[in-house]
C-alpha cells in the first residue's frame, strides 16, 4: 500500500513527466530512434563485457587493480581474439576504457574479492532503508527511505549496461 501523500506525488510526477515527454519529442524523438537503429551499440558492449570477463578469468581472485582496466583490455582482446570491432576503424577501438558495465569492469579490477565486498555493501545498505522504513514514525520519513531505496536500486539496474565509475 503506498502511503496517500507518497501517491500524490507519484501520479504527479508521471504526469508531469509525460507531459515533458510528449512537449519534447520533437527534439528527442529523433535522437531516440538513431539511437535504437545502432546495432552497433549492442554488439560493441557484448565485445567490451567479452573482454572484462576475460581479464577476470585471468585474474579472478584480486583483479588487475582498480583504475588498471585500459592497461588490460586490449591485450585481453587480442589474446582472447575478441572481435572483430567493425563498429572502429583502424585502432579506434584503443579509446575505450571502460567495460561498459560496472559488474564485470568491478570483476577484472577488483576480483571475486571486491565483488563480495560490493555485494556486502549493498545488502548492508539495503538492510539499513529497510530498518530505517519501518521504525520511521511518520509518513515523509517512510516515503524517504521508499525514495532512498529506490534510488539503490536504480543505481544497480543501471550499472548493468553502464560503468558507474572509472578512476577514483
């Protein structure tokens, strides 16, 4: 059951939204369906997350080091002949430093060790908007940590396509 005042907002929001939406498409709509007819854009992130699973597998336990990743990946993609990167041509591809996933790109820095210790922390971090939901007294502070929680979980889903950090 969502609290009234949460609701209100929420219905809000999505209004609002839609409304920017709908009053914005004729700018984004284009740059959406360029966007969606890039295969190229798949394909590369497969080849990338090709490249950090390697790295992994060669060093599954402590990783290459955080912030290590470009020092790696093209070594990892010619001696586990990833490929071919036609979406580059000639050495484009050597611009890329990141996994374009922030999993696998944790995996080949940080190893099986510093996955566990992210997974640690985001249970913790979970746990503690879960306490914190259900002793909060009122009803702002229970649509706070519904937000703050929402927010985790958003980074998470996000981080499975995306690299949410590259070098500290």
């Amino acid at each position: 059951i969502i609290i009234k005042p949460l609701r209100v907002w929420l219905v809000s929001g999505v209004v609002v939204g839609t409304i920017g939406l709908i009053s914005a498409w004729p700018w984004i709509g284009p740059l959406i369906a360029s966007r969606l007819k890039d295969v190229d854009n798949l394909t590369i992130r497969v080849k990338l997350w090709e490249a950090a699973v390697a790295i992994f597998s060669e060093n599954p336990i402590l990783g290459v080091g955080i912030g290590n990743y470009p020092q790696y990946h093209m070594e990892a993609i010619r001696n586990h002949l990833i490929g071919p990167f036609d979406e580059f041509s000639g050495t484009g591809i050597d611009r890329i430093s990141v996994s374009e996933s922030t999993y696998f790109q944790m995996a080949a820095e940080s190893g099986i060790l510093g996955l566990t210790t992210f997974a640690v922390m985001m249970l913790a971090f979970f746990l503690l908007v879960y306490r914190g939901f259900r002793q909060s007294g009122s009803d702002s502070q229970k649509g706070l940590f519904v937000a703050v929680g929402l927010g985790g979980l958003n980074y998470m889903t996000n981080s499975l396509t995306i690299t949410a950090y590259t070098h500290f």
